[in-house]
C-alpha cells in the first residue's frame, strides 16, 4: 500500500500550527525549582517536525503567526536557516506572545512541561491569512490538533483543511493532543472527529485517539472501523514502548517497533517521529521502512536536549536503523 | 425525487438552535422610536419552525438552552401548549438571559429588528446536553445556522450532525444567516461549508449561499455543483417574490412561485416556508407540491402579526393553494 | 444646616450614570409569564432623578453614553423634551445595546425586574468623555452607584467625582445598589467607600448602607461614625415605611415619616424621592421640608404606572403634603 | 522634617503587588534574538523591594499571588530564604501563570524587556485575601502602582491602602508604571490620582509623575502643590542621572545625586533605590542621608546582573556612601 502525492507539487510538506520557544533547563535531573539557567529552543510540534522535516531534504513550508518580538523573529530566523520556507509566517500586530514550554526533566521518566499559552500569537492566525495558491502548492498538508484548539486559528486550520481537499492535497493530521488549552475533551473530540474524516493519514498516541473518540481504553479496532467510512487510507497508532501500528483501508497492518536508546527526556519523540516517517512515504518507501525511520528519528531526538536542534540527518537515522537490525538479525 | 425517512422514527423533526421572545410593534407602520407598546411572542427561526410544524401536525421536538426567567419560562410553556416536546430544552444556570428580538415595521418594505444577542442563553447550549437516544427518535434533524455562530453552542450543532448522520438521520439545513452574531463572513463560510457538506437538504435565500461561499451574487449552478459533490440530495435556492428553485441530486429542477398577498412585514416569511414545505416532503408528496406548501404558509404568515403564533394550519395552507392554483389556471 | 451652592453655576444638576428603557407590564397583578404586552419608557435611576428634577423646573443636564439605535434614539429624545440638556450624551459606535428592565408586578408587595445589562451602552462611557467644562457649571454632580460597577464607566465616575471637588461642585452620591452587575458585594463596599469619602451628600437605604460596609445589620451611627470621618456633611438613610433619617455633619438629626397611598408598584420611589429632595435642598429650603418633598413626590410615583414619565409637578408635591399634613395635625 | 512610624509594629514594612520571574540574558550586550540562554530571578517591583528591604535588616512581609507552579514555588522559596514573610501569599487555583521578564541588554544604555503579563497570578489577587490584621502590624504599606492596572488586584490595593489609613500605617506609593498592563494613560492617571491623594510618601520618576497627571513635561512644583493638597507628606521625584528631590508638605526641599558606577543595565535601579530610602527613614536617619541611601542602592544593584539577588547590604551601602562623599569633599 502506498499514498500518492502529486509529483509537480513545489513543497514536499507544508505544516500548519504553532512555532514557540521551548525554555530548556540546563541543569536537570531535578525539579524545576532548583533549575536556573534555561536554554532556548525554537519549539511546537508542527514546527518541530517542518524542521525535523527540513532537515531531511524534504521542501518545507510553515503556516503559522509570530508575535512581533524578539522570539518571534527569532523562531523566524532560525526556520528560515534550517530552508523552512516562512512566507507563510504573519506577525502579529495584536500584542499577543509568543508560546513558551518550559522543559523540567527530573528523571529520564519524570519529565513535566510549564506551558504559557495564554493569548499567544499562534493561536491568532486568520483564516484570511491561510492562501489557496499557497496549500495547492504541497504535497502534503500537516495538521497539527493543538491549532484547532481555539478561534480563530482553529478556522484558519478548517479553511486549510477544506483547500486541501479541493486541491488534491493529502492531509496529514498529527493528533498532538495537549489538554490544558481546551475548554473540554468532549470539544476536542468533536474538532478532532471533524478533522480526522477528512484526513488521509491520521498519527497519534493510543491515548490521543482515546481523545479523539471521548472514550477510555478504546481499542484499534474500533478505531480504524470507524475512520476508514470516512477519508482516512492510513492510521498510525503509537503505543510508546511497545512500538506503534500502522493500518490501511486496504487491510493490511503494519508493527513497528521502537528502538531502546539512551533517553535524556521524552520530548520531542512524536515531532522526529513524525517528520521521519512522512519524509519516507514521501520519498516512495513502502510502510515498514517508514515506521522504522520514524522509530529510528525518535530515538535519536529523546536522548538529546532539544526537540528542533537535534532533529538527525537521513544518514543519522539509516545508520540507527542499520545497527540495531543488524542486532536483531543477530539474536 | 423523493428523500427516504425512516418510517419508524418516533419524531418527524426535532430541530436543535435558539428559542427566543419577539417583541413585536403593536403600533406599527412608524419608526421604532414612536411605538410606545410591544407584544410578546416566541421567536426564533428553529423554534417558530418546530411550532409551525406541529401545527401542521407533525410530532415535533426541540434541542435549546432557555434561560432561567420568566421568558424562558414562558417559551417553554408556549412550546409544550402547541405540542412540541420540550424535553430536551435545559435551563441555564449561569445567568444567561432569553435572546430578545423587537421588531420595528415602518411599511410592508420596510422592516427591521433590534436584537439582543449578547451572551443569551440558547449560545451556551452544551454538547454535553445533545443526546444521540433522542436524536436517533428523529425523521429529520433540522439545524438553523445561527446556532452555528458562538461557542459551545456551535459545538453542540456539530455533535448533533455528526449523531444524525451516524443514524441514518436526514439533516436540514436552513441556514438563516444573522450577520451580528458572527465574527466575520469568512468564519460564517467556513461553518455553513462544514454543515452543508453533510447535510441532506440544504435551504436558504441565493444571499445566503453567497454568504455559505463567501462570494457575491453567486450563481445556482456553481452552488450546486460543489454541494452535489458531498452528502446533500436536494438544495432550495429562494429567489424573494421571484419564487424558489429546488435542485435535486439527480438532476431534476423545480420551480416554485411566491403566492403574492396582503403583507403586514417580512418576518417569518423564511421559517413558515420552511415548516411546510418539511411538512410536506414528510407526508410523501412530490417536490412541487412542497414548493407550494412552503409558498402558501410564507403568504399566510406575512399577512399576520407574529411568526410564531401566526403558523398556519393544513387547512388554511391547502386553501389557500386552491384559490391560487385556481386563478392561475383560469389566466 | 443648609449646604451652599454655587449661585452662578449655569446647572443645577449634571447626573451621571445610565439612561435605559423600562418595559413595563400592561397587565399587571400577574406573573409575568402572563403578561403579553410592555409598555416602554425611559427609566435607570440617574434618568429618572433628571427627568424628575427638570420636571420640577431644575436645571438639569446629564452625562451618559447610548446606544445607537431606536431605544437610545427615544431616550435621548424623550429626555430632551422634558427639558435635560443631552449635550453631554455620546452615541457608544461598537455595537452595545440600550440596558432594559422588564418589570414584573404580581402585586404591589411583590415586584420584581427582568435586567438586561450585558454589555450595555452606559457601562462604555469612557473617563475621555466626561468634561471639565461641563462639570464646573454645575450646582450638584449627582453619582449613581450603579455606573461603578464596570470599567470604563467605573473610572468615567471617578473622574467626574475628582473634577466636581477640584471645581467645588457639591457631590451626591446615590447609592442605588444593583446586585446583579457586581463581581462582589466585597467589590461594591470598595467603590461606595472610595466615592461615599469624597461626596457632600450621601442618599440610600439603610441595605445599601450595609452594602457600602459590607456588612449585615448595621447601625446609622455606626455609619455616621465613619462618614463623617471624610468630606460628607449630610447623610440620609432611608427605612422604607419607617421613614428616613437626614444625618448632618453638626450633629443635627431629621426624621422624615413616608407618605401611604395606594401602591401600584415599588420602582421608581427612591429616583423620585431623590429628585424632589435636591430641587428642595437646591431652593434653599430646610432638610424637614426637603424630607417631604422626597415622601410625597415617592408617594406619588409608586401609585403610578411608570418612574419616569409619572415623575409629579412641585404643585402636585405641595398638595400632597398639603392635605396630609393637615391630616396629621388634625389628629 | 521627619515621618513617624508605629514603633509597636511588628514589621517594618509590608509591600503588596506582584512577585515574578526575571529570566536575564546570559549573554549580553546583543540583541536577545541572539541571546540562548537565560538565568532565572525572583523579580517584580515591589518583590524586589521587600527582598532588598530584608537584606538590609529590616522586618518585611508581602502580599502577593502565586501561581500553583514550579515559577511560584521558587518564588515563595527565595523570598523565605533571605526572611521575606510569606504568610500572606495565597496560590492562585484558576490556572494563572507567574509573570515573566525577559531581559534585553543591548548596551548599558539600552535596555528592555520582553514581557507576559496576560492573565498573571498577580493580578488575581483578591480583595478578599487581604487581612486588615496583617496590614495593622506594619509601620510602612508599600504599594506599587503596576498592582492597580487590572481587578482584581486593583480592588485587593485599594482596600490595602483603605485599611492602612484606618490603622495609621504609613503608606509608600511606588509609582512603578508599566504602560503595557494599562487600558489607557488616562485610566492610569485616574487610580495614580486616588491612590496618591491617600499616601503618606509617594516615590517615582518624573514621567511617572506625569503619567499620575496625564500630562506631559509637567513641573515638579505643580505636582507638588496639587498632591500637598491631600495626605502626601513627602514626594521623591527622581530625574535619572541628575539626580532626585525629595519635598516635605512643611516646605523643606532636599535634593539627592546619583552616584555614577560602571552600569551593566538599568534594570533594578527604582526598586533598590526604594528599599535603602526606606530604609533610612524607618531607622530615623534624616532624608538627606536617606536620598544618599538610595543612590548608593542603586549604583550597586545596576552594575550587577541580577534585581533582586543584586541588592546590597548596609555595609555595601555606607561603605560606598563614604568612598563618593570622600571624593566629592575632596574635590
């Protein structure tokens, strides 16, 4: 089973959403309170995987809106080195910020974010600001649920959705599910079921589409039974350490499994995850290859300090997937 | 052309969006400024349809948030008497008040409406409140467009679509278009687009599908042409007292003339066409009688006081369809 | 004790606060489910104290902000005609709407009103609007308490409080407390305190003086006590049926006993009461008389079916206290 | 001309308004855009002036609000930890955030400050969570004006200063404006204005003067006159470089040089200036000695890199009092 992208389109990938500062803490293994130096990093999942993307040669572009600060203009600046295209990336002239994550890492395990997401920039992109020559232009539409979680950038993602689909666009959505910006989870999963219906590929966390479903400990099954009436030709469900599934409409069910590294921090995972296993299909590989990329990429991101810095390389990631398949040929 | 209803159902329609008073002018034909006295009526396009439907005879319920007042109370009552079930209308508890509409007549051509829209109660329905047991009773969810305008109760009529199509509910959409309640015609666009898309049948003025598109003076082919590829069957264009056009699916056009009358002002023309013209698809007659029908109580209501309590019953609707038919014929 | 006057201000009194529409029930001694008609008039306590003082031949302007449509069209109509200059009466260009009072008479003892106060146009009175020039030429700024319940209008007040003692124009502060556009009675006692400091003349019930303390079952000593700590010299605390007492600052204490009659409903009492107390006191005359006019104009008012337009003529106040005067000494 | 303080009193100074994280470039003398990392303080006008307080010896309390976070917990850690009394610092349960400055040090010149302030824990404080008990064991209430921009904190203030008067504890008003946190200027003049006319000492550069005024280029003489109308009994009007003056009501005037130093940034200045004047005054040193104190503050604190952690000890003070005084007898 493979996906068709259109061959003329100029962008491999464009993504809609958010672009933030994570505030990283230097000295860690320890709570946040005895944390004092913080080192910035461009963040936010579909910015973190347009440049996790870029990053692997594929042709990126970013819809998304800065604030009219230092750190937007940095997040611009730095998206625009790593050969994001940011054309698409208004500022703000509303006063609002920019999101900040400050990362706590106590342990390997215990890791916590202190989120500042109140009136941020992101979250007032337009609709007008979303342009149908633009969206025609990519081969691929990435989502990210977190933007549809207030207006009036959750209709400026409904607007790109809907240009997608009359332009032959395929729509990736990344189910990125973070809570506190939602009024309820029952909302969240009436935008998320709007979304995925019209998606062609949906990702996320075995507990994202719980979300999505407003239900607890749902089953895959289930899950796919109920997307694939609608849209979606393939459903990735991630299961953390016990790797992660891919189902297509045509039947068939994929196991990837995850690669054991050195974790540092979790952060970051489902971003490299995400841009690896697009930049696979993309590139023609068929479906098992691309989850290995995309274990392979997260691997590599959860045992650095950043989630945008340490997106790795394509020769990064082969070499990553050549070692340990060579281990598990071995055993 | 005829659409299927499930002969089970144990409602013909439940209609789900606001419940309002209008204050109508008792000495009219003036400016607003020089009317001294107002009557009270039920207002609301879903609300003066479900009272115009069950007039008709139709077993009829309702989906809205009522304020905790004496209005609220007092709509609530006025529903029950005419035999629309109120089961599903929850009170607010936070102090909403009841959405108030007065309404100055200064000649037939001349109408307008005061309204009071700011944080009334039927916006704060909750999705919460929407219930798929009752929605699943129903022949034909129908859903009113202003309710699409404001958080949470825009989530609540997506819900309720979503449900309806889940069990094989027909979706009407009427998209009664109130500009102030809305951010902006784009956002108005992007929602209209949503619901139209999975609706069964779609009715409303060629101005108001110009809003759906967020265009101007749109043409009835293009409109329909991009509907037809998505869930809707049949779609009403109405043309004012040029009459309206019926677009089916399969092909067929129908023509429908305005019946011209004696008009006291232009409320309520929309709400009791659209009553009985649902009325009569229900009942199983022919696309071209529905357009008399609907024709025929928009006539009977214009000519009298209120929208509500002005609804016609079959009686006078049939009646009035004789004499007209009858004086065309004779032509 | 007399309080002295500006002699050459061009003003008696400049009130400040909201003008707004009462709807009130034509079929009355009912609940208000019932009542199927409204009459409307001007109302909201600082109109009707204007209205009242122009009708008794003070010169009287008022500081207010109106909505844009037909109800503040007739307000400042209405309130031009009975002779207040509306010079000072900006037109609110984003949308609010005219503050409403629906009110409800089950029986003289038991009234009760509906408020629509959601972003209504008097609470946007902005600080910027209230002049200088037009403060200084008056006799007496008259403060409802109800204008400090919001901000802008909050400050709006505040700054005419502050202008009115820099240009020594006496300040009468009318309590007029309205729960339902509060955050907190904690927030209340707040600003009663801050603007009751700074006023010359201090008017309520004795509730609203336990509102200004934030307290249950205070004492008019107690009050006193603490008032006359800062600028007020004359303090009137109003017991319903057992009269009202005028406190002054030298020490003087004046009981005034309320006039019965025939109750139609409570409104409007305390703005009558309030208006023929200041055209007395502004006439020179002693605080016994002007203790009776504020009765008998009271007396008047709530046998009658409006606040505004039933304000009496200072002819119709002196022959109320004619004749029970008379009563009184013959027994 | 000296002021009195309760020498009962059980603390010598209380300031209330906000306690907020400043995030200081690591690496200045650059635009922040190319600033990576940031070291974390406890900052916030009047935190920083109670924590400056402390160090020098004096008793202190805060009143403030904290986020329920990692930002809050340090906050309310460092405060303890250098003898701030924190007893009265209630956590915010509404999900606000800590207000955050980030630093820019382009030069010693120029400086500035990226802000979140929407929707801060600090200005949730409640009117209800300040305990005339508290307030009643303190000599001095410092008040920083930045706590009036927003309600609630502007009620929890302006109840604080209502119930130092009553108690006779001396009130410090800090002007401390940050136009940012405002609606408007005109606004800012209005509760600059109130809560000046009830201090015993207000403090604040000459623009802050002129925002308390809502002017521009206002005279020191015209403020002085106006505020000597009301409770001020001293006004500290600093002029930067050139030094400041302090005006007692009794007519003395004392004029006070700024000591010059090796400047890193501005930042910090006012608040140590106001602690170490304070100081002075509260230990009955004369305000010529007191003007010294605070120069000598603020000349240390501005060539380090921190606020708060910056502020300097008695010894530090006096022993760079001595060596300019020395210098300057010498010339």
């Amino acid at each position: 089973m493979k996906l068709e992208f259109n061959p003329k389109a100029e962008f491999d990938m464009i993504a809609i959403g958010r672009a933030c500062i994570d505030l990283n803490a230097v000295e860690y293994n320890r709570p946040m309170e005895e944390t004092m130096t913080f080192k910035k990093y461009v963040g936010g999942s579909p910015a973190n995987i347009a440049i996790g993307a870029s990053k692997l040669g594929l042709k990126t572009g970013f819809i998304g809106k800065l604030a009219d600060d230092q750190h937007g203009r940095f997040i611009k600046n730095y998206m625009a080195e790593v050969g994001v295209d940011t054309s698409q990336m208004p500022i703000d002239n509303d006063g609002h910020k920019t999101g900040l994550a400050f990362t706590e890492i106590k342990s390997p395990e215990e890791c916590s974010i202190l989120m500042y997401r109140d009136e941020v920039a992101d979250l007032y992109l337009n609709p007008s600001e979303v342009s149908e020559e633009y969206i025609r232009k990519a081969k691929v539409l990435l989502v990210s649920g977190t933007a549809l979680a207030k207006s009036p950038s959750r209709e400026a993602v409904l607007k790109a959705v809907h240009l997608a689909k009359k332009n032959d666009v395929q729509v990736f959505f990344e189910l990125d599910y973070r809570g506190y910006t939602w009024e309820s989870q029952l909302e969240t999963s009436i935008y998320y079921t709007l979304v995925a219906q019209q998606s062609d590929v949906v990702i996320g966390t075995r507990d994202e589409f719980d979300v999505l479903e407003n239900r607890e400990n749902g089953s895959n099954e289930a899950t796919i039974h109920e997307l694939f009436k609608h849209s979606p030709k393939l459903i990735v469900i991630k299961h953390g350490v016990e790797g992660s599934y891919a189902y297509a409409k045509t039947g068939e069910i994929f196991k990837g499994k995850a690669y054991l590294t050195k974790v540092l921090k979790t952060f970051g995972a489902g971003d490299s995850y995400a841009s690896a296993f697009l930049y696979a299909l993309i590139n023609g590989m068929d479906i098992d290859t691309a989850l290995k990329y995309g274990s392979a990429s997260a691997a590599i991101v959860v045992s650095k300090h950043s989630s945008s810095e340490a997106m790795p390389t394509v020769k990064e990631i082969e070499q990553l997937i050549a070692e340990r398949e060579a281990v598990y040929q071995n055993k």
